[in-house]
C-alpha cells in the first residue's frame, strides 16, 4: 500500500479538522466493510484449504485411518478430527 499525501486526496476543509486531532502523524484509513475481502479471498487459499478439507473428509470416509491422514497431512489428530467433523457428508465429493 502507497502512502498518500492527504493534500492531494481531501478536501481543505477535511484536511484542516483532521489536523486538530492528528497533526504530523501516519493515520490508517481503512476500507469501507462493503469493500473488504475475507481471510484468504484475494489469495485462493480459502479456496484451497476447503477443497483439501473436503479431500480429507472423503479418505476418512473412504477408510483411510485417521492416524494416516495425520501423517499425509502432517496435522494434529484434534485438527484432522475437526475437519472430519465439519465437512458435510453430500460436500465431500471432489
């Protein structure tokens, strides 16, 4: 993220109030809530951790033991557990 000088993006009037409360400091404006992205939306990972939780849930389903998914995995058995649990048994279909 680039910084801004705030002359260039507010009004004057803006400016100066502004300065009453934070004068010579680096403020964070944050995004409206309508805009922002949830955890792992830009990046794809949300997308990859659903699909790998919903692989695991299928070889559990399938026979694979739980101590081996932990082992494929390298996650905790609470963890392995949970995902078991979560997943839906009609969504486990890859």
């Amino acid at each position: 993220m680039r910084y801004k000088n705030a002359r260039e993006v507010l009004p004057p009037a803006l400016l100066k109030e502004i300065q009453r409360y934070s004068s010579g400091e680096l403020l964070y404006i944050p995004q409206k809530t309508e805009h922002r992205a949830s955890w792992g939306e830009l990046s794809g990972i949300k997308a990859e951790m659903t699909s790998r939780n919903n692989y695991i849930a299928k070889k559990y389903r399938a026979g694979i033991s739980v101590e081996e998914l932990i082992d494929e995995y390298c996650l905790s058995e609470s963890s392995i557990r949970k995902i078991i649990y979560s997943v839906p048994v009609n969504e486990d279909a890859i």
